[in-house]
C-alpha cells in the first residue's frame, strides 16, 4: 500500500477524471427534473470509476453491466462485513460450520474473489496493450515498471508481482468507493439538517465566483484555499460523519510487548481504533453533538484549522493510502454539488436525523434514502410537483 503513496495518489492529474465523473452525474440528476432518487450508486458507480480511471486509465458508462455488477458486490461487501464477526479476530472460525460464528465471511469472500477476477481482465488487457513507452499513464504501468527493475536486479524479496498488483487494485475498490460515496451521502443529510449552512456554503461559493470572475463551468482544487467556511464544513462533516468508527474494522496487531496510556499491552495483541470516540470528545471538540464548522475555523472564520485529534483517515503509517484522493474528491463533489443544486428528502423528511438515521457494519452509513436536487440555475425546476410542497435547503 506504501506504493499508492509513492505513485502519486491526489496529483492534479486526477482532477480531470473527478470532474468529469462528477458531470457525468449531474447530466444524469437533470434528466430525473427534480424527481427524488437514491444517490448511492450513482456516487459509487462514479468513485470506482475514479480508481479505473487512476489504476487502468480507462472508465466505463453507466449502462456498462460487468461493471455495475462490480460496483454492487463492493456495496455489498460493506454490508455484509461487521464489527460482531470474530472472524477477524479468531480467523480459524472461518471454518466451523456454523454461520452465527463464520458471520459473513463465505459471501464476502465470494465477492472479493470476482471483484478480483474483475481487476485481473483488466490488468491483463492492460499489459496487452502497454505501448513500451517511458511515459507512466497510470499506477499499473508504474507497477510494472517497478516489478521489472526488481527483476533485473534480481531482488529476491520484491514485493512487485502480478498477484500483488491485482490484490492491491480490488482493495483500492473496497478501500475507495463506499469510503467516500457515504461520505457524501451523510453531506447531503447534515446540509438538509442545518439549512443555514448550507445557505453560508453557497453564499460562500456564489460570492467567490463573482469576485474572481471564474468561468468555468466546475469549482476547481486551486479554488478551494478561497472558500474556508466550505473546508471548515467538510471537516465538520467528516468529523459528525463518523465513518470509520472502530478504524474501518482494520485490525492491527503489535509486534512487540509495549505500554500505552498506563496499560501495559502484550505482544500479538489484537487492537481496534476508536476514532468515534475521539471525534465526540468534549474536551476536545465542545458541544460535540452540535454541528459547528466554525470550530475548524480561525477567531476571524478567515482561514482553516486542523484539530490534530480530527483522525478520520487514522494516524501513523497504517493510515488510509488514499487520504489525498479522498480529500480532492470530497473537495469537488461536495463544492460543485452545493453551487448547482438545492435538494431535499420530499418523502422521507420525517425519518432523516442523522443522531439515529443510519446502520453501523464495516462503516458508519446512513439508511438509504430518496433524495431530489433541484438546480439552483434553473427556475423552471421549481414547477416540479415532487418538490413544490418541500421546504429546500436555501
Ligand atoms: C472519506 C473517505 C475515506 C475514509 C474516511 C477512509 C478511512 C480509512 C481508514 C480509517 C482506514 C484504516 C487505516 C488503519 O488501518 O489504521 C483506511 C484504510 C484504507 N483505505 Fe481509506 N478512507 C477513505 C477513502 C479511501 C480512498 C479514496 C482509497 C483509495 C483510493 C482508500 C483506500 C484504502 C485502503 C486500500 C486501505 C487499507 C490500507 C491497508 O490495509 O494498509 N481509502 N481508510
């Protein structure tokens, strides 16, 4: 996973991919006319795409069936993993014949196994077609590169094979779709709850825009050091969000015996994580049940502040490999959806609360729910019977 970091997670390059995933999504939004839908696979069909786009260099359309199948099994697989499954812990229960002690685990295996037979076509077809030029197009031509150089210097203990290369593809799947889709599911939920942030997010933006005399049609990364109150409520709603809470379910043991805050930690023990634990700390973040994105913003609410107990990639050298790209899409998503559109749960309004809407299995997701957007250029939208009754965000 160390690779990912080397080989240029979040480069500017990758913007384009995002945005044009983005738009992608948008088109489709505008052909709904405001009618609600269920935005998760829309989002999550798009984040893949970003990791086809990074790994392979190539996307696949909304109607391109093997791929939509992908991109269910990956939802799936975080449905069926969950914090109750010993089997992370004791992995030989995998084997006893009852499934109240395997949990999931046969199902989630399956799905691993097409997800990689998946990845495996495509590295295939991408070695097929390597043209033998020193230009890197994308991660799986800096991989083989580098397995290639291991070989000729004969390095005996090179991690680079092909084997490798196609496992750490199927978690880049795992690790960089539903990660960043809940995300951003949850952003609509906490911009629907506190209405007048988001009218101080779009304000933000809208105001911005006319100063700067921006053309273009998409907000940008080089935009983002302009729009603070904007940073400030990411962070804000990564920190409510909570996705993560034990660490994502990853395990990690330690190699030696050690001590920790007074504890004194046997070798080999098992250790989770509790992120949520330090996310609603009072002591740290006051009144943590309240959604404040001034806490993440200096006394004149001018530039950005980061709270070093704000973790929500984890610390240290096991944290999450795709923090960068996950900040640049969450930056464009979220920055480009708020500028185009209002939205709102025209059927569900009574259900969402986010301190109860949600289920906790390898993240902290919320329900599904219908949700209809409505943009904001175009006054037209406002006819649409779905939404005339609804109250909408600004
Ligand atoms: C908002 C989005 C995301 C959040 C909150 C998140 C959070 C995390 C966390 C907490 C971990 C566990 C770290 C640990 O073990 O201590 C993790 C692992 C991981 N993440 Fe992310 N992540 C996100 C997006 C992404 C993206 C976009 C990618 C890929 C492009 C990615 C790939 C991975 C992988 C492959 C691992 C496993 C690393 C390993 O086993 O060493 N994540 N992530």
């Amino acid at each position: 996973m160390s690779t990912l970091k080397k080989f240029g997670m979040g480069k500017v390059f990758l913007q384009e991919t995002i945005l044009a995933e983005i738009q992608d999504i948008f088109v489709i939004i505008d052909k709904q006319k405001c009618k609600a839908l269920n935005i998760k696979g829309l989002l999550t069909h798009g984040l893949s795409n970003i990791i086809c786009g990074f790994a392979f260099g190539e996307r696949f359309s909304h109607d391109y069936e093997e791929f939509q199948d992908v991109v269910n099994l990956i939802e799936e697989c975080f449905t069926l993993g969950s914090h109750d499954s010993w089997i992370t812990i004791f992995p030989l229960l995998r084997f006893v014949p009852i499934k109240s002690m395997r949990g999931n685990y046969k199902q989630f295996s399956k799905n691993f196994k097409k997800i990689f037979n998946f990845a495996k076509k495509l590295v295939e077809n991408h070695k097929q077609n390597l043209d033998g030029s020193e230009e890197t197009r994308d991660y799986i031509d800096e991989f083989l590169r580098q397995t290639d150089i291991d070989k000729k210097a004969n390095k005996m203990d090179s991690t680079f094979d092909m084997d490798q290369l196609i496992t750490s593809i199927t978690n880049l799947f795992i690790g960089g779709t539903e990660t960043t889709s809940t995300t951003l599911r949850w952003a609509f939920i906490f911009m629907i709850e506190n209405p007048e942030c988001l009218q101080k997010c779009q304000t933000e933006i809208d105001e911005y825009i006319e100063s700067a005399n921006i053309s273009t049609d998409m907000i940008q990364m080089t935009d983002k050091p302009f729009l603070p109150y904007l940073q400030a409520t990411i962070l804000e709603i990564q920190r409510c969000a909570n996705i993560a809470t034990l660490g994502g379910s990853t395990m990690h043991r330690n190699l030696a015996a050690t001590t920790l805050a007074g504890y004194n930690i046997p070798k080999d023990t098992y250790i989770a994580a509790n992120f949520y634990s330090v996310h609603v700390d009072g002591r740290v973040f006051p009144h943590p049940d309240k959604f404040d994105p001034t806490r993440f913003l200096s006394d004149d609410l001018k530039s950005v502040q980061r709270h070093p107990a704000f973790i929500p990639f984890s610390i240290g050298k096991k944290s999450c490999p795709g923090e960068s790209l996950a900040n640049m899409e969450l930056f464009l998503f979220i920055s480009n959806f708020l500028r185009r559109y209002n939205f709102n749960v025209p059927n569900q309004s009574s259900q969402i609360n986010s301190k109860i809407f949600y289920t906790t299995s390898l993240t902290r997701a919320p329900h599904d729910y219908q949700i209809s957007f409505v943009n904001r250029n175009n006054d037209n939208n406002n006819n649409n019977d779905n939404f005339k009754n609804v109250p909408i965000g600004a």
